[in-house]
C-alpha cells in the first residue's frame, strides 16, 4: 500500500470538506448541506444548527434555511440513509432516492399491505388492491389541497380515515391512520414531499404536497446500481478516507451492496493510523493544507459525527458521555477535527459548554466565540432530546433545573 493517511491529515479534511472551519464556510444552507451529502433531519431543529454551524454569518438565519428549504426548494426532505429522514440538495435528493429510498419503499409497502390485511380492512388477498385504491385516493386529495397534514387527508376520504393496528399483537401496539402511513410510504416512492411545517421550524408536524408540485421537474431518474456508486462517490469525496464498514454503515446496505458501489467507484486504499485500509477517490490523495485553528459547536445528530462507524480518530475516549444507547450522538463540541465535550441550554436557555479533557485557552476562547455566534439565532427555542437519549450534560442540566 502505497499511501499513509494520518488521522491528523483526516482532521483537516473534516474542517474543510465540511465546512467547519471559518474559511471555508459555505454561502448558503443548500451548499451547508452538500459539503456533508446531507443534513441529518429527524430531528427538524438540527438542520438549522447544522446549516448555522457550516455557513457564513450573513447566510446564518432560520429565514434563510426555511428559504432554501421552502421557498427556492433548493433542499428537500426525504427518507434516506439508514431509513432516517435528511435535507439534502435536490440533486443529491435524487441519488438518495433512487440509492436508498427506493428499498426502504418496497419494504413499507409489503409491511403496509400486511397491516391493512392484519386490520381486517380489506377481504382476503385483496390488500395490494385496497391500498392501490387509498394511494390514489390520497394523491387525488394532495393535488386538489395543494398541501395537507395527514389529519386533512382522513377528512377526504374513509380509505385514509381507517386505522391499522402497528405492532401486531404486541402490547404496545398502537393504531394509526392510513393516511398518516401512507404518506410515508409516498414519499420513500418519490410522490409526496414534506413541506413547511405547522408551527416554528422545530416542529415535527408537516404539510404534505404532491412531489410534482413541489418540484416541476421532478427529481432526475437513476437506476439503482448507477445511483449507489455516485452516493459512494459523493461519500468518500466529503468523508474520505473511511472504511468499507463505515460506508456500509452510513448508507444502510448490505455487505453486497457496499462491494457492487465501491467496485463501480474503483477507489484508491490508503493506511491509516490504526492499522486498518480507509478508501478515498482515486483522485483524491492529494494532501488537504491544515486550515486555521477553528471550533464548531455541532447539534445532536449532526452528519459530521454520525459519518463514519469507526470514530476514535475524532471521539477518543468519549463515546459514553456523548452517544446513547442507540448511537445517536448528542450536542458536540469540537475543536481543530475533535471531539473535546458537550453543549446544551440550561434552564434558562443559555448555552452550557463542558469540556472532556483540557483544551487551553485557545480552544476556550474559540468555543466561546461560537457559542456567542449560535445563542442569538436560537433565541428562545429551547433544543429538546425527542428522537434520541439525553447526553451527561443534559441530564446534569436537568437535575440542576430540578
């Protein structure tokens, strides 16, 4: 092997290929989110942190994320990698749908007519026929509403107003509407969208529209194979050097799957410092100038940390404090390509830093700059744990609130 990548030649390239490091912020949110393939978006609130953390002060705003997002529509929102909900530009939107999305579909769809036929909704082998009826039921009702909630949608018709039982026998199943199920499996097909939602932008309610209303053109057609080598492209391009495991992990494949991108892909290997062979573009070994000293304050979820399966090169010795049970990392604090602690809100919504090791006076005064650049634009929202486990230090916080 005749290359050596050292984890401080990754860090670099995180701080610029992300856009983490102050000179080479993007212009704007959709370009935050195509130096990362995607913004992570289960949790609605972490787009904005995440775009705010990667773009130049005069772009960095909740009114210029929600343009890009609802105005321009130059990033939309869909279900891709790992069957998580992402922004992502709606050129990258395409490949994810077509890479990813596309799977997940056929699988919700046979799990949905499994849930109609389990429900007693339809007769006996009818449930693929039943549930074509309600998809175009729904479609009907999106393209005469323009936008609706899944709430709308069951006022138009009992199709989409009839409950299916989720969980099976299960004592914690629960009911949901076809028309909230539904939707979900539209937009894993490429034919609804989620659009502005209802309330401020850390909502989790949206408005659904018809993709073709959304977007004229569409998104561009890929056939899958095509679509899953240029994800491992655009992937090893914002996150290369990374394993075979890593990419595997991050988009979701099988084992299969990740081999067939990556032999399309035809990348160069490369020795990093823990012994293992990490993957970049064949053209891509060239090595990336260390970019100034730079801090980020990063929000839970955010793609940076979630990048990569194998993180030690970045995390050390914190994985415990930062991540829960189910891997989803928490609010983070970096320094120069590293993980150094934590950051939450306290009680009164001012911005806690805490640091797991010590960084010296620089990377302190750094930190505080950011945090000073991020407390304006959160204003009174108060960032809350939803989709994941609280961190150390939102659980510190919480008991200190009482």
């Amino acid at each position: 092997m005749a290359y050596r990548m050292t984890d401080g030649q990754r860090r670099a390239r995180l701080g610029v290929r992300h856009a983490l490091a102050p000179s080479a912020r993007a212009g704007g949110p959709a370009g935050a989110a195509r130096a990362v393939v995607a913004l992570h978006s289960t949790d609605p609130s972490s787009v904005h942190v995440a775009a705010w953390a990667r773009t130049r002060d005069e772009q960095a705003d909740a009114a210029s994320v929600e343009h890009a997002l609802y105005e321009d529509r130059a990033l939309v929102r869909l279900l891709a990698m790992r069957r998580t909900v992402f922004v992502a530009p709606v050129e990258t939107a395409a490949v994810l749908q077509a890479a990813c999305s596309r799977e997940v579909a056929a699988r919700e769809r046979r799990k949905l007519e499994g849930f109609v036929a389990a429900s007693e909704l339809a007769p006996d082998g009818a449930a693929a026929g039943w549930l074509a009826g309600a998809e175009e039921a729904a479609l009907a009702s999106l393209a005469a509403r323009g936008e609706a909630t899944a709430a709308d949608l069951t006022a138009d018709d009992p199709r989409l107003a009839a409950q299916v039982r989720i969980g099976g026998a299960s004592p914690h199943s629960r009911g949901q509407s076809v028309a909230a199920r539904l939707l979900l499996l539209l937009a894993a097909e490429g034919k609804a969208v989620r659009g502005r939602p209802r309330g401020s932008w850390t909502s989790h309610q949206y408005r659904w529209s018809p993709l073709s209303a959304w977007l004229p053109d569409g998104l561009a057609r890929w056939e899958t194979e095509a679509a899953r080598a240029e994800l491992a492209r655009l992937w090893l391009r914002a996150y290369g050097p990374g394993t075979a495991q890593d990419l595997r992990w991050w988009a979701g494949w099988t084992k299969t799957q990740t081999t067939r991108a990556l032999k399309e892909v035809a990348p160069a290997e490369v020795e990093l410092d823990d012994g293992t062979t990490g993957l970049v573009l064949a053209d891509d070994l060239d090595p990336v100038p260390d970019p100034e000293p730079w801090a980020a304050l990063l929000p839970a979820l955010d793609p940076t940390p979630m990048g990569w399966h194998s993180r030690a090169w970045y995390l050390g010795p914190h994985r415990d404090r930062l991540y829960d049970r189910a891997g989803n990392i928490g609010p983070s604090v970096w320094w120069c390509g590293r993980i150094v602690g934590g950051w939450a809100q306290d009680r009164d919504g001012a911005l806690v830093c805490r640091y797991l090791e010590d960084v010296g006076a620089d990377a302190r005064a750094a930190v505080d700059a950011e945090a000073e650049r991020l407390a304006p634009r959160l204003g009174a929202v108060r960032l809350t744990a939803r989709t994941r486990g609280r961190t150390w230090l939102e659980e510190e916080l919480a008991a200190d609130s009482g």
